[in-house]
C-alpha cells in the first residue's frame, strides 16, 4: 500500500510539473516577429522565413524584406500584394522584417448591417469586444461595395523611414468585390512593439489583387472573432536591428502612415 501511495503521489508531482512548464496552447497565442517602431525606423530586413512563420499558425499580417509589398496570410497559405496590387503567393524560403501570426479559430460571431467607412468598422467590432486588454482576430468574407488599399514599392538601402515610402503607394480602389478582410485588434499597451488598435488587409476572392486596407464600405456581413491572451515576441538577430536606436517615439509616424489621405 505505501508503495502504491507513493508512486500516485510521484504521478500527481509530475503532473503538476508537467502543467507547470506546458508552452502557452498556440490556441491562444499571438506571434509576433520584431517591433512595428523598427519597421517605421527603416529596418526593412529579417531573418525569418515564411516557413518558420506558418509554423506559428495560419493567419496573419506583415510585408517582405525591402519592404517588397504588403503580407495576406490566410488559409496557410502566404500571398505577396505588390506596389501594382497584385497578389501571388510566395516561396516558403521567402524572408520577413515584420509579421503578426495566429492560429484563427472563431470564438463569437458578429453580424455587421452595414459600414460607411473603416472608422465605421473600427468602432462597431470594439463595441462588441468583450475587453480591450486582450487581442482580437477578425476575418470577413464576403462581397463589399467599395474596398480601397495600399500597398509599397521594394526599396533600397540605404532605406529610408516608412512615413517616407508611403509617400510613392500605390492606392487601389476596388468596387463590388467579393474577397476577405482579415484584422488584428492589439491592446493600447502594445505601443512601440505593435500596432496598437486595428490593422486590416483585404485580399480578392481569386487571391489575385488586395493590400493594406484604407477604407471599405459594406453590408450584410458576418465577422469571425477570435480571441487570444497570450503574445509572444521574437525579435531579429540580423545587426541592423541589434544597432538601432529604437528609444524614439513613433507614435506621430503611425499614424501617418496609417492614414488614409483620401477623402470619399
């Protein structure tokens, strides 16, 4: 009897240590590669790869080293909207500066009438958002009146600051066109490291053209939320990141870059 009492009691100790040092599940955790102020600043190449990205999950939302154009992840699979606003998928061995990753999976469903504008947007899924300390994810599949993106031309070193590329986009504006909007909602706290509030990217029905999304109307609309409370955070190696000078407010620079100039 003492003997079976003591290997339960060693099979409950190493139960809980097993609980105790289980990885965060990737059910509920956001990845996330490098800092959106180290993008704004210029640092425009990485050391990840697209494998290693899809290997955090299925969803997501980033560019190309050099700046090469605007990242859909969906359905697995990683899809390249270049300065024309073409899309096409891209190599696995394909390097990445910038990228948000997650496993979606839908946690609430929210029926949307009608959007007049991206703001619209913004402020009818934060009022049905439960919290705003956690991230969200939000796909919409469907056909919208009006979608308008961007995306950036490649560039060269020496590489110039975000707030200064996005002056040459290349702005596209669909109508009456089916594809999917995907989103990531970020705490206010994430400043600096993420995009605090939305980030949206839109792509065709035929993966064939999207980008970074402007502005959008629409109606009749079904948002997948999922929700997510862990975020894990991978910074570069490469020595243009190591010897940035990354102690500099971007605030001012996001929201520029941000903005669309563009008046309906």
């Amino acid at each position: 009897m003492k003997k079976l009492y003591k290997l339960l009691s060693l099979a409950i100790f190493s139960l809980i240590l097993l609980t105790a040092f289980t990885p965060a599940s990737a059910s509920e955790t956001i990845y996330q590669y490098s800092t959106i102020d180290s993008l704004l600043l210029g640092i425009y190449d990485g050391d990840l790869t697209v494998k290693e990205l899809k290997s955090h999950g299925d969803f997501g939302i980033g560019t190309f080293n050099g700046l090469n154009g605007e990242m859909v992840f969906l359905d697995n699979e990683v899809y390249q909207v270049k300065v024309d606003g073409k899309a096409a998928p891209v190599e696995d061995s394909t390097r990445i500066p910038f990228a948000d990753a997650l496993t979606f999976k839908t946690d609430s469903i929210l029926r949307i009438d009608s959007v007049t504008s991206l703001e619209d947007l913004n402020n009818k899924v934060t009022e049905a958002l439960p919290s705003a300390n956690i991230f969200f994810a939000i796909r919409i599949d469907g056909r919208f009146s009006m979608m308008r993106t961007r995306s950036v031309p490649g560039q060269q070193k020496p590489y110039p600051p975000l707030v200064e590329v996005v002056k040459k986009q290349g702005i596209f504006k669909f109508t009456e066109i089916e594809g999917s909007l995907i989103g990531i909602k970020s705490p206010s706290f994430v400043k600096g490291i993420g995009v605090p509030g939305f980030h949206w990217h839109f792509i065709t029905k035929d993966r064939t053209a999207g980008g970074h999304v402007l502005g959008c109307k629409f109606k009749n609309a079904v948002a997948k939320v999922g929700s997510y409370s862990n975020f894990s955070l991978q910074l570069p190696k490469t020595k243009s990141f190591l010897d940035a000078d990354l102690n500099k407010d971007k605030e001012k620079e996001l929201i520029k870059v941000e903005k669309d100039s563009i008046k309906d």
